[in-house]
C-alpha cells in the first residue's frame, strides 16, 4: 500500500515539478520566496529519487505556496498616481516636504497594497487601503536633509503579493525627481566689494586706438579715427598727432575650489570650502559679473545663483580629484581672461604649495588663495596682488575678504 501511494506521489510530482519551474521562471519571487522555491524544488527531486513520500508532501505544500502567491501577483492594478514634491532645492537643515497620491481608475473596488518610495539610499514603505471605485488616497512625507547632495525620490512602485512575502511584484507608476539640498551660505552684501569689484576702467597694457584710459600721443596714420586728433599737440608740434588708449576690461572673476580628498583634514572642512566657495559665486552672479566657478569635472553653471547651487549641491571629493596645488594652472587653461582668481582648497596643503598655485596665473589677475583651517581665526597675509587667507568657519569668510581687500 505504501509503495502504490509512493508511485501515486512520484508519478504526480514530474508535472508538479514542470508547473513550478515555469512559475518560478515567470513570477518575481523576493529572498524568501527564492529560499521556499529551492526547498521546494530540493524536497520534491529527492522525494522522486528516493521514493520518500516524507518529503513529497512539504515539497507539494511549499510550491502550492509559491503558487498561490504568484496568482495573488498576477496581473496590474488599475492606480493612477502622483508624486509632488513642495520644493525641489531645500537648504541644509530644511525638510523637503512632499506627497504621494493614489487614485483608482477603474470601477471595482482594489485590495489592500503596499507603496514603496525610495529615497536616496533608503526606501519609505506606505500602506495603501482598499480603495473604492474612483477613490483616492494621499500620503505627506518630510525628508530630512543634514548634508549638502542631490538626493533621488523615487519612482513610485506599488507592490503586489501574498500575505506570507514569498512572492512580490514591483509595478513603476512614476518618473525619479531629484531634490537639490544646496549648503548654507553666508552674505556678502559689501564685504566682497573690494576682492569682487568692478574692474571697468582698469588699464590693461594692450594698446588700442579707441578705449576710456587714455595712454599716449602719436603721429597720425592713414585709417586713424580723426576724432582722436589732439589738436593742441597738432598745433605746437606741426603735426597731425592722435590720442592713442590702453584696452580696459570688466572683472571676469574665477572661483576654483579643490575636490581632492588629500587636501582636507576631514569631510566637514571640505562642506566649509564648498559652502565658501558657493557665497562667493553667488554674490557675484547677483552683482551681474562675469564669473566662473571651476569645480569637479569643470566649469559649473553659474547664469543664475540657482543653477549654479544646483552644481554645487552634487559635488564630492574623490581620490582622484584636482587638489589646490594644480588650480592655478587649471585657471589659466579655463579661464584665460580671468582678472580676479580666488582658488579654495583645505588645511593640508603647504602654504609654499599654495603660493606656488598662484605662480602660473598672469601679472595681471589678483589671487586670493583661500584656504580652510579649524584651528585658524580668519587671517590674511598679503603680498603684492597675492592674498593667502584662511577660515575656521563660513561666518568668518565676511571679514577676511574685507581684509583681502584692504589688503
């Protein structure tokens, strides 16, 4: 009898076996479900190898499991649904407030869910209620936000399975946004104005025949605008002699900060190097110069002080990083017409190194090489157009520009 019963099961378990196979094959099973399925599979071969009806009867219990889950994932539940956010750049400290709504689009009442929305590395899970026809339900959600990064939210998946977690079903129901957490700034309403300032009117020493900075007389030439005739010089020297100018220029003002991970103590000293240097590009796209901030991979968008926050917001240090000393010579490559330099980087470098970054930019540009320091109290030493200062925090970044200036 009990070898007839043994036949009985062994004979039912090949086509048991090609059913879960091709289930298994087609039904999105979570780690647990992996492990049931193995089980179920192991038992059910050595229940046919070995004839052991005792093990049969769990593998035939562990795949009606599976099986049972995978027709409770089958098909697509007929949701519409919407992931807003408040406010999609936040500062440091600031919560990103946002909300999932789910609607149900047809006319039969859904069962009971699960929301999933990742966030950043992490994942938020939403229970969602039956929901009648054409009913809705919101969820609100707060992202906190203690660091500087581009955090990605979503997409909205919503998850279908039984209720022992062996099988799961993950269906895409939106589109990922990204939440740009800028650093926190400092004002530098006047206190830039002499490292930041206008340079229009300030002499170059390129000659040119038409300009504000008047430079020399000369002999008059063919072509020559007569408008540029100096008549008192024509007159007592019997000669037409014509004014000649030297080419004047705008400040074009470069903002280079190092992203290489041997040039800062620790990562809270490059958050203040990173944070300085976004002040400083604000303040000058608000004050409508020209200006470019080289950071990371290169020039960052500096049009508007949002875009340019946004840039900021996903830059990282990295092994292999462009460190301070390379920034001078990065500039001049970047940035030829640059009249005022400021090139920001941490405490490890020597100040040797520091003045040797600044020995590629041309006679011309004014450098100010701005390092961050805990133990520092905000100091500046300043030789000729070179200014080496140095912070232990964001607020003290105010008066050393003052200093640098006066400098």
């Amino acid at each position: 009898m009990t070898s007839l019963v043994g036949g009985r099961v062994r004979a039912s378990a090949r086509p048991f076996a090609r059913v879960l196979a091709h289930v298994l094959a087609h039904v999105p099973l979570s780690g647990l479900g992996a492990t049931v399925a193995v089980v179920a599979v192991a038992a059910g071969l050595a229940a046919h190898a070995l004839g052991w009806v005792e093990l049969a009867v769990p593998a035939a219990a562990l795949g009606g499991a599976l099986l049972g889950g995978g027709l409770l994932a089958v098909g697509r539940s007929a949701y519409e649904i919407d992931l807003e956010m408040s406010d999609r750049r936040v500062t440091v400290g600031e919560r990103a407030v946002g909300r999932i709504v789910v609607r149900n689009t047809s006319r039969r009442r859904l069962l009971p869910a699960r929301i999933e929305l990742p966030v950043g590395r992490g994942r938020a899970d939403f229970p969602l209620p039956s929901l009648g026809p054409h009913g809705a339900h919101e969820e609100l959600f707060a992202i906190p936000t203690t660091r500087r990064a581009v955090v990605p939210v979503g997409p909205v998946r919503s998850v279908r399975g039984d209720p022992l977690g062996l099988v799961r079903q993950h269906i895409r129901w939106t589109d990922r946004v990204e939440v740009y957490v800028h650093p926190r700034l400092v004002s530098l309403t006047g206190a830039a104005s002499g490292v930041l300032r206008d340079l229009e009117g300030q002499a170059t020493r390129v000659v040119s025949d038409s300009d504000l900075s008047f430079h020399a007389l000369r002999e008059y030439a063919d072509g020559d605008d007569r408008r540029h005739i100096h008549w008192r010089s024509t007159a007592r020297m019997g000669r037409l002699m014509v004014r000649q100018f030297e080419d004047t220029r705008r400040t074009h003002t470069v903002v280079a900060l190092a992203t290489d991970l041997a040039d800062y103590a620790d990562a809270d000293e490059f958050e203040v190097a990173v944070a300085a240097a976004a002040s400083i590009g604000v303040q000058a796209v608000r004050d409508t110069r020209e200006l470019t901030v080289l950071a990371g991979d290169g020039a960052l968008r500096s049009d508007t002080p949002g875009h340019l926050l946004d840039d900021v917001a996903a830059l990282l240090q990295t092994v292999d990083g462009r460190g301070g000393a390379s920034l001078g010579r990065w500039v001049v490559r970047q940035a030829p017409t640059a009249t005022v330099a400021i090139l920001v980087t941490g405490s490890v470098p020597a100040r040797s190194a520091l003045r040797a970054a600044a020995a590629p930019l041309p006679a011309g540009v004014r450098v100010l090489v701005l390092t961050v320091d805990a133990a520092s109290a905000g100091e500046v030493v300043t030789h000729d157009r070179l200014s080496l200062a140095r912070i232990g925090s964001l607020l003290d970044l105010p008066r050393v520009l003052r200093r640098a200036a006066v400098g």
